[in-house]
C-alpha cells in the first residue's frame, strides 16, 4: 500500500514531466514557426527579385535560361527545409521518447519493489503464485524493452531513408540543370 507521501511524490513527478514535456511541445512549435517565418521572407525576397530580373529579359532564350537556373536552387532550399522540419520533428520525438523511457523505468521499478515486498511478505504456500507474479513482471520488462528496440530502429530506418531521397532528390535536380545548361 502506497503512503501519503508516496502518493503526493507521484503526483508531483507526474506534473513536473507534463510541465516539462508541455515545454518541449512549445519550444517544437517555436522552432517551427521561425523556420517557416525565415523560409516566407526568404521566399518573398528572392520572388521579388526573380520578378524584376523577369522584367529585364530580352528575349526568349535568355527567360528560358533564367528559368533553368533556378530549379536546382529551388531544389536545395526545398531540400534544407525538409531536412530543418525534419530536424525540429525528429528532436521533440527524442525528447518525449527520453521522457516515455524514464517513466516506464521508474514504473518499472516500482512494480518490481512492490513485488520484492509482497513476495516477502506473503504467506506460506504462496510461493508459486509469487513466482508466476515475478515471471509475468519480467516477460513485461522484456516485452518493453523489446518495443523500445524495435520503435528504435524503425525510427533509424525512417531517418536513413528520408536522408537517401533528400539526396537522390538533389542530386536529379543538379543532373537536370546540368543536362539544360547543354
């Protein structure tokens, strides 16, 4: 049975990680507002520049070599934002996994100091339900670790394989530029 003070010291570390993980929310959303502010203005700036160099063109060939030159910038920024907001997502799932983690290992221990009580205070003849108890303790403890592992490394896999058609994509825009400017 949990005291007072035990139960007053969960609720307290309950709210200081929602405080805590309510912060990584806001500082994401932060983040990401100023990417998008940065990437509007940039944006703007560079049409209002592509509009008076439009205004300036002579001739058919030289609108068609303008409009050449600016796929492959085009193509990186699109690249670079990606990979920025890939940036923001992937650091606030890290720090809320890390937050996951540490709760289910204090859970975790917890159950198990509980069950270390129990087990020795339990009864005589009791022995094999206090076995079962442990055993179903610790196919959980396995079973989570097994997720984590798992949740790990598709989260790898993700990660690898956004940065392989961040690059491919890239690198098809510089071959296409390379191939007009021919």
């Amino acid at each position: 049975m949990m005291t007072v003070e035990q139960v007053m010291a969960s609720h307290k570390s309950n709210i200081e990680t929602l405080f805590g993980l309510t912060s990584k929310a806001f500082e994401g959303v932060e983040k990401l507002v100023e990417l998008n502010l940065t990437a509007s203005k940039a944006a703007l700036s560079e049409a209002s520049s592509h509009t008076q160099t439009l205004m300036s063109v002579k001739d058919a060939q030289e609108l068609l070599a303008l409009q050449s030159g600016l796929l492959q910038p085009l193509a990186e920024k699109t690249a670079a934002y990606s990979r920025h907001l890939y940036d923001i997502a992937t650091g606030a799932s890290a720090e809320f996994t890390k937050s996951v983690e540490a709760q289910a290992a204090d859970a975790q221990h917890k159950i198990s100091a509980l069950v270390e009580s129990a087990a020795k205070n339990a009864p005589a003849g009791s022995e094999s339900a206090v076995a079962v108890l442990k055993g179903a303790v610790s196919a959980a403890h396995t079973a989570l670790e097994s997720v984590q592992k798992a949740v790990k490394q598709a989260t790898d896999v993700a990660e690898a394989n956004f940065n392989a058609v961040a690059a491919t994509a890239t690198n098809a825009t510089k071959q296409a530029t390379a191939a007009k400017k021919r």
